[in-house]
C-alpha cells in the first residue's frame, strides 16, 4: 500500500448527516425521575456536517457537503452551512424528518448523545452521481453512513467512484456503539479501500481488539495506508503502513463542551492537507481546531462575528 498523497488539488466533498442539536449543559448530576436544571439550545450540526463546516473555517475555500434532511427544516440548514462557507448539496425528505442530536453535557464537558438518525441514514445510491466528483480533491465520508443499508450502499458506491479517479477518501468511524452494533468486520469490509482512517481512541481499540492505543493505531494503517487517532486532551496519533510516525501533543483549552470536538479535528485535518501539510502537522491543526471547538457550545465554529454558528 502506498501513502495518500500530503496535498491534492480540488475541493473537498464531505457525504454525511446533518441533524439538528438539541444540546442540554446540565451541571449537577441527572436526577433521574424529576426536574435536572439545565442550559438548553438548539443548534445545527451532525458529524458530517460539522467537520465541512471546521474544514471551511479552516481554510478550505471549497467544502461542499451532501446530505439528506427533513424538508421541514432544509431551508434553516441550507443557510447555516452557506453562512460557514460550505455548498449545501442537500436532498430533502418528505417522509422523514432531519436527524436529531440530544447532546446531554454534563460539568465536566463531557457528552452523551441520544440519535434519531431520521433522514441522514435514507440517503442512498439515488441520491448520487459521479458527476458530483467533478473537481474534488479528496472525499470524506461520515461513518454514520455505514450504519443502515441505503446510506451504506452510498459510501461503498461513493468510495469506488473516487478510487477509479485516484480522489483519496477518509473515513471517521463515528461510533464505537453503532460499530459494535454493526460489527467490526463489516464496518472494516464497508470502509475497504479508504486512504485515510480517523477513529478516536474507544473506536480505534474496538476496531483492531489491541488495548495499547498506539498497537492499535499501527495496527489500523495496516488495513489503510493513514490512520489518525484522536485522543481527546491527549493530543492524537499518527500511524502510516504499520508504523506509529508521530505524537501530536495536545493544545490546552479550557472546556465547556465536547460536542463536535472530533468533527472539528477531521475538518481542520483535511482542510491541511489539502494545502499541502505532511499528516504530522495536519492533526497538529486539527488538535488546534478540536480544543478551539470545546470552548464553543455545540459542534460547529464560531460565526462571522466569533460567537456560535
């Protein structure tokens, strides 16, 4: 296996889920059967989503995301992801709502999530066309894709597609509940061919069955020729065909919110490479956007005036 290439001309296409958040700041424990105070907001996000959004604040001056949502809120979306500079290639669902993310964010940043994937997981080989590679330098895909039928026929279509024109594709595995539920060898068979892998540290445990983090890591670029795995305050890893090639430490940030925080790696991560950075100072820009993104509430950048989206 070869190395993707440190930069590539073209746009990045980002195929992910868009979702509404719905993201609740409680600071004392959850009191289970009556009332927890709480800091509550609603925000645009969805992994996919996010990481376009954190790419085009990153730097990267054509992100165009597609994705599917409610016709209801399609509008609200559209807007909010041309205000971070990324192209909607939104498709709307009238039988299905947008996805919907209750974010829970405890004292300590850390979240929970409670996911109605809704329309994100119908979008499907219809919803594709080749043509949408014209100009792409490197495609990312969402690893919700890979977790119900039509999405994951899209990414396998998708992900053959950029191969047949030599566009490097990453993938973020997004989930180390819906891989167990999925299955590690199919999520792995599914994700075949990819360039670049970035899972968190609990994904990329789960993945190759190695407790080391950084086993693991080099485990995985054994399966791509980029793995990438994120650690949270920790900083990352950087693994390429078998080989751990570099500790990204961490940036220090005082958090209020987790949420989006690994979106915000990838984008930033791809946004650099993109410009030409080896993958070594590429996850040092996204640990840089990740500990940026855990001061902000939600997943996505802050806007033009540096508050929220």
């Amino acid at each position: 296996m070869t190395r993707p290439a440190a930069a590539t001309a073209g746009a990045l296409l980002v195929i992910g889920d868009v979702a509404t958040d719905v993201v609740a700041r409680h600071g004392s424990a959850l009191a289970h059967g009556t009332d927890t105070a709480a800091e509550i907001r609603t925000l645009p996000g969805g992994a996919g989503a996010n990481a376009a959004c954190w790419a085009a604040h990153s730097g990267c001056t054509d992100v165009r995301l597609l994705g599917r949502v409610g016709a209801d809120t399609a509008s609200w979306h559209d807007g909010h992801l041309r205000r971070a500079g990324v192209r909607p290639l939104l498709v709307p669902d009238r039988q299905a709502g947008t996805a919907t993310v209750v974010a829970l964010v405890d004292a300590h940043a850390e979240r929970t999530f409670l996911t109605d994937s809704g329309a994100a997981l119908r979008i499907s080989p219809a919803d594709w066309s080749p043509d949408l590679l014209d100009g792409v330098g490197r495609l990312h895909l969402s690893g919700y894709l890979f977790f119900a039928r039509p999405s994951r026929e899209l990414a396998v279509l998708a992900l053959a597609d950029a191969r047949e024109r030599g566009i490097p594709v990453s993938v973020d595995p997004a989930s180390a509940g819906f891989i167990a539920t999925l299955g590690v060898d199919r999520f792995l068979a599914a994700a075949a061919g990819a360039d670049v892998l970035l899972p968190n540290a609990d994904e990329a445990r789960l993945l190759t069955g190695i407790p080391d983090i950084a086993d693991a890591a080099a485990k995985l670029s054994l399966q791509v020729p980029l793995a990438v795995v994120t650690l949270g305050a920790g900083g990352a890893l950087v693994a390429e065909s078998g080989a751990l090639t570099a500790r990204v430490p961490p940036v220090p940030a005082t958090a209020v919110d987790s949420t989006g925080a690994g979106d915000a790696f990838t984008g930033a991560f791809l946004a650099a490479l993109l410009a030409g950075a080896d993958p070594a100072a590429a996850a040092h820009e996204g640990c840089r956007a990740g500990a940026l993104a855990v001061t902000l509430h939600g997943g996505r950048p802050p806007g033009p005036d540096g508050t929220g989206p």
